[in-house]
C-alpha cells in the first residue's frame, strides 16, 4: 500500500507502515494543512491494512521536522479564533499518533523542533542519530504548550527536565535527549534507518492482540488509571483464549518461532 497527500506519504510494507514528513525544501516543517491530514491518513491506514508497527520520519536525513510553519503563524494562526482552529489541529495529529492501535516509533535524523518534537513525543518509542537536536520552544514565540503536551514531556523526562526545556527553549543534542529519557536509543546517522526498520520488524513479530491491548493499558496508566478495572480485567483476560497465546505457548515449548495471526 502506498498513499500520498501534497506533503505527507504513507508507505506499507508487510506488516511495516512509514508515515514521512515530505516537505524537504522546509526541513519539514509542518503546515496546518499537514496537521489536518495526519489523523484521516492513519485512520485510512488503521482501516485497510493490518499493521503491526508505524514508524514516523522526516523525508531526508537533515531533519524530522524543523517545527511548525511559523510564516503561518501572521495568517492562519493569527487572532483568537485562528489560534484556537490551529491549537485544535496540532492536537488531533497528536492524539492521531498517541491512538494508533499499533506500536509508533519516531526515527529522528537532525532536527527536531517544536511541533516536530511534539509529533515525535507522541510516538510510543524514539530512535535517534547522534545529529539529532531536539528542542521544545514556545516560550521563544511567546505562547505555552498545551497541558496533554506538556504532559508528555514531563511524563517522558520528569518535572525537572521538562521545566528546563520549556523554559529556556534551549536545543539539546541527542546524547541529553538520551540521558534525559526523551528518546530510547541513539545510532550513527549511517545506522539510524536500519536500526529503526529492524526494530520495527521484531515488534511486527510479536503478538498483535497483545501489542495492541499493551498499548491501550500503557495509555490508560499514563492518563492516570493506576488500578485494573472491568476492562482492563477484560483486556488481558480475552489475550488467554486468543489462537496467538496458545501459539506463543506451543512455540516457547517447541523451541521454534511463533507463528501468531492476529486471533
């Protein structure tokens, strides 16, 4: 499956999607027009095919995304009203990517600002090259994040660091982002594609009930769930009946490979 808009391209192969930042000549930096079309994308992609990992990119290895179109900002964004249509859209193609039934990695090459950063924040797992820069910069032009997007900094780097990023807008290397816990893991620019694709391909390996019921309990821990309820009691006990687990069971056994479908 392949699928484009003006500035945004899906790529499926196998069980493995591509979700690329295709607007090159600007870093990648994302317009309003990207932001609304990044949550119709994956709702088509989630309803044609059966993907097991989606993996979020800039088009080139200069950056991921340079941030939001601030020549934008005097227009689109410009006055109350326009603000909040923006701040509405930035917060879908966030929840887009947060929602996506199956794991999303991040693979951040070079820059990684402002709203690139809050795209890549809302993936579940980050890859970077050591000549990523990351940076979190509203205080620079004079407006806050929201409080979901905050609270994924926070989440990611604790209270501490988050403060220092949100306040200073410094840009940090790949190496803080690391320490700090922003990202997971970080390669060679040369490595960073084929360490991103092959981790992909091993979670595409693993039980998709299972991949997709983790993620929703991850999500309900993170919006402040902190004990089982009927449905997340639900959730894993319905994993236990599934075709995959009896699989996965007779797999480890046989000291074989599993051969999981989904059921």
């Amino acid at each position: 499956m392949r699928s484009s808009l003006e500035h945004l391209l899906i790529n499926v192969v196998g069980p493995v999607a591509t979700l690329t930042l295709n607007r090159p000549e600007q870093r990648n930096a994302l317009s309003l027009k990207m932001y609304n079309q990044i949550p119709e994308l994956l709702a088509q992609l989630n309803a044609e095919s059966t993907i097991a990992a989606l993996i979020v990119r800039g088009a080139d290895m200069r950056a991921f995304s340079a941030g939001a179109d601030i020549a934008e900002f005097t227009t689109v964004r410009a006055g109350t009203d326009g603000a909040r249509r923006y701040n509405a859209a930035v917060a879908e193609a966030e929840r887009a990517i947060t929602g996506f039934p199956a794991p999303t990695i991040a693979m951040v090459h070079g820059f990684c600002i402002g709203g690139g950063c809050g795209l890549a924040l809302s993936c579940d797992v980050r890859l970077a090259d050591t000549a990523a820069v990351f940076g979190i910069t509203p205080a620079r032009l004079g407006f806050a994040y929201s409080l979901e997007s905050t609270k994924r900094v926070i989440d990611l780097a604790g209270p501490a660091e988050a403060s220092y990023l949100l306040f200073s807008g410094r840009h940090v290397t790949a190496e803080r982002a690391l320490r700090v816990g922003l990202i997971n893991e970080v390669h060679s620019p040369d490595a960073l594609e084929r360490a991103t694709y092959e981790l992909a391909v091993e979670i595409s390996e693993r039980a998709p009930m299972s991949l997709r019921a983790t993620k929703e309990i991850i999500g309900l821990v993170r919006a402040g769930q902190v004990q089982d309820d009927d449905h997340t009691t639900a959730l894993r006990n319905d994993l236990f009946s599934s075709n995959d687990y009896h699989e996965g069971v007779r797999a480890f056994l046989g000291k074989r490979p599993p051969r999981f479908t989904g059921h």
